[in-house]
C-alpha cells in the first residue's frame, strides 16, 4: 500500500507550481509563468461561430507563450 499525501504536503505541491519563475528570453529578468485559458472564435462553413477553448503557459513580463 502506498503512503497517501496530507493535506500540507498536496498545498505545498500545488504552491510550488504556482510559483514557477524562469528567465524570459525576451528581457532577460526572471518572470513568473501564468496558466491561462486561451478562448478563440472561428467561423464555420455554416457561418456559425465555434468556440475553442486552450489552457496555456505564459510568461507574466511579455504574455508570449512558454515554452519549456
């Protein structure tokens, strides 16, 4: 049987990944990365819209995507 996480250990998991900070490329200073949700319209052939929906990686100084 495995060792389940307590809930400290799972806050402190889930703290460490918010906290996530590298060196942008394009300004050279140490930034945070963001999750954000991207949510793009495109038309169809029809001539409704649809909407698509993205989960991204940030970096907080640009807004550029992440890329690791």
């Amino acid at each position: 049987m495995t060792k389940s996480l307590t809930f400290a250990e799972k806050a402190a998991k889930l703290a460490k990944k918010e906290r996530m900070t590298v060196i942008c490329p394009d300004t050279n200073k140490e930034t945070k990365v963001l999750n954000v949700r991207m949510v793009e319209a495109v038309k169809t052939d029809k001539g409704t819209y649809k909407f698509l929906d993205r989960n991204m990686k940030v970096y907080e100084s640009t807004l550029k995507p992440y890329n690791p």
